[in-house]
C-alpha cells in the first residue's frame, strides 16, 4: 500500500510505522504491523510503500501509517504525519460446530473487509492428527461474500470417499488403546486489488477443529457401521470393571444398577455344600463379592477383546460379564463348626447365574463361547438387558 509523503528542509532519517486499528485515530496502543526507514531529500516529494498485511484482527477496521509516531523531530505542524487507510481483511468469524462426528455438517463463514457483494472467497480443508494425509478434501472451494461482506462455506467430512475408506478400514481393526481425534484446518482466501489475503481456522479463537474425547468414542461406532449414540449419552466413567474401553467416557443403561441388584440378590441364597459326601444346607455369605471382567466396551477394545458381534451389548453399556470371588463358610459337620470353602463351579457359578437371570438374559461363558453353567470352562456369567 502506497502512502506520500513531503519534506520541507532537510530532516534527515525519518521513521515511518504502518498500525491497524479500530478507528482512524492513531493511539500508542494501536498494534504496529511494519516500520521502515525513509531519508527524503530536502524540499521533495515523493512515494513509498509498505506490503498490504493478509492478517489483521477482527476488530480492526483501518490502517494507519504514521510517520515520526514518536514526534522525535520538531515540525510546526505536528498533526500531518498520519495516513488512514480503510483495512481490508479476511477474517474466519463462524464455526457451527466445535463437536461432531464425521457424518456431521460443518459450517464456516468469513467476514471480508473491503469487498464488493459477490467477491469470490476460496476454501481449503486439509486433515490433521487422524485425518492427514487423506486426500480428497474440498481444496479452493468457492463461495461469494453477501451484502454485508460475509461469505458461507459447508462441508461434511464423510463426503470424502477417502475418508470413509479410511474410517472403515484402518480404524476398524480392533485396539486397547484411544483413537486419535479427526481434525482439520480451514482456509479462506481471497484476493482484493491483486492482493491475496488469507484466514486460517487455527489461527483464530475458534479454532482448532478437533474431536474431543466424547466425540472420538462416538466416531468410533461409525467406523464399525452401527448406529451412532447421541452426546448425550456419553457419561464420565464408572470406573472400575463398568468401564473397559479406551477412554474416560463411556455409555451405561444401568450397568451399576443391575450389577448391584445382582449382587443383593447373590448374597444369601440358598445353596448346598457336599462334605465326606454328605449335603449341608447354607447361604451365600452376605459379604460375598463378585468381580466385573467387562463391562462397557468401545467398538475398538470390543473387537481386540476376541468378540465377533460389533454391536454387541456391551458396547451399548447393556451387558456385565461377572465372576464370583472365592469364599467360605461354617457348616456344624458331626457337631463340630467347620469351615469350608464353597465350590466354584459346582455352588458359586449356579448361585450368580440365578442371581443374573433376574436382571436380563443370562449364560455361562468361557472365554466368548457359551457353556453349561457349572461346567468347569467358565470363567463368567454374561448377563444383557
């Protein structure tokens, strides 16, 4: 951008700064963008320029250059050092969404400074963390700014066939560990009197464009093809056994319920223990305890953990796999109090499975293959509701 300037006697080095700011007064404060040094010669006039700047703030609405900003050389006239430019600038001021999932419609507007209705604005999305290097995404877009200067881009990340491919294939091989999130940056560019002006998502407080933990679990059940859960299904974690996937969210239809009323229902019912071949009655001891091998699982730590069922229960919080802890009890054998630990399979494994089948469908497993309960290959109860 061009700017005069008029030397009346000899001044020497004189030193010009271009700012931006938010009206056409110039104020210390205002951000200075360049400075360069001039030496006119005595009594001329003449020109020089500064490169117009692609970035500016939001809020600011001209340009300023501003020669001597210091008033460090003595003039009669102390109020003619200044030129005011009106800013053209492209700025990234929308973002519809800060969640989502790949399947989701993302819209961007940016505000263009300077420009006429109808000026084409260009947009580029480019992959980040688990979306780099997947080709495909809209690269140079065009949208046009409205009468208020503001022009509208959409796009849904799944309208890549790169993207589904990847999501289908590479993401779906079963893992113990968090997916990365899906991101992206956006650009916006467009040219004005032969300038070319850019905004980046990134570099604005909307951005980054990344997945959170929440919705990194959600793109998962695309991926494996089974029906998405809603944000607002996705909880903290339960801890423990209830949560066995990768990350500290999950989802639960009433894992920790179910697992109590199993539990209540375990403890003191009714069971018999042989000893010297004889039957005794007794109880499930009412501090018995059972411990949950899995839980939640997330499609990714689901499919690692041997399951052939992508949308299996458990992947919808709706199903506990349990086994009961060892534990023992007095019985009065030939008059004499005797302690005895309870059979596994035999009392321990019948007992919880009576238990479980209160709550839900229940079977005996071994592993992921369904056995007879009492049967000495199982190693847990699955129940689902």
């Amino acid at each position: 951008m061009e700017y005069g300037y008029q030397a009346t006697g000899s001044l020497g080095s004189v030193t010009v700064k271009l700012y931006q700011s938010v009206n056409a007064t110039f104020d210390p404060t205002d951000q200075m963008l360049d400075s360069q040094t001039i030496t006119p010669a005595p009594n001329t006039s003449a020109t020089a320029s500064f490169a117009r700047p692609t970035q500016l703030a939001p809020d600011s609405r001209y340009l300023l250059v501003v020669a001597d900003p210091l008033n460090t050389i003595s003039e009669a006239n102390e109020n003619n050092n200044m030129q005011v430019v009106a800013a053209t600038s492209i700025n990234i001021t929308s973002l519809s969404e800060r969640t989502f999932v790949s399947t989701d419609e993302i819209e961007l507007r940016a505000t263009v400074r300077g420009a006429q209705p109808g000026t084409r604005v260009l947009w580029t999305v480019e992959g980040k963390d688990a979306a780099a290097n997947v080709a495909g995404f809209p690269t140079d877009f065009v949208t046009t700014t409205d009468d208020a200067g503001v022009a509208t881009f959409r796009f849904t990340p799944s309208n890549n066939p790169n993207l589904v491919s990847d999501r289908h294939t590479r993401w779906t091989r079963g893992s113990y560990a968090a997916n990365r999130p899906l991101a992206f940056d956006v650009t916006a560019k467009v040219t004005i009197d032969g300038t070319e002006l850019t905004a980046g998502l990134s570099r604005t407080s909307l951005g980054p464009l990344s997945q959170d933990e929440t919705d990194r679990l959600r793109q998962e059940y695309y991926d494996y093809r089974i029906p998405v859960p809603e944000r607002a299904d996705v909880i903290s974690s339960l801890g423990g056994g209830y949560n066995r996937g990768n990350y500290r969210v999950q989802l639960s239809d009433g894992l920790d319920t179910r697992y109590k009323a199993i539990l209540t229902a375990y403890r003191g019912q009714a069971v018999t223990v042989t000893v010297n071949g004889r039957q005794y009655d007794t109880t499930i001891p009412a501090d018995a305890s059972i411990t949950i091998t899995s839980g939640y699982r997330c499609p990714q730590r689901n499919k690692a953990a041997g399951s052939l069922y992508p949308n299996s229960l458990h992947t919808r919080g709706r199903a506990l796999d349990l086994a009961p802890n060892p534990v023992s009890v007095t019985i009065n054998v030939n008059g004499r109090p005797t302690r005895v630990v309870l059979p596994l399979h035999q009392t321990l494994y019948p007992a919880l499975y009576a238990a479980a089948r209160r709550q839900g469908r229940a079977l005996a497993e071994a592993g992921n293959d369904p056995v007879p309960v009492g049967d000495t290959r199982e190693n847990h109860i699955h129940v689902q509701w």
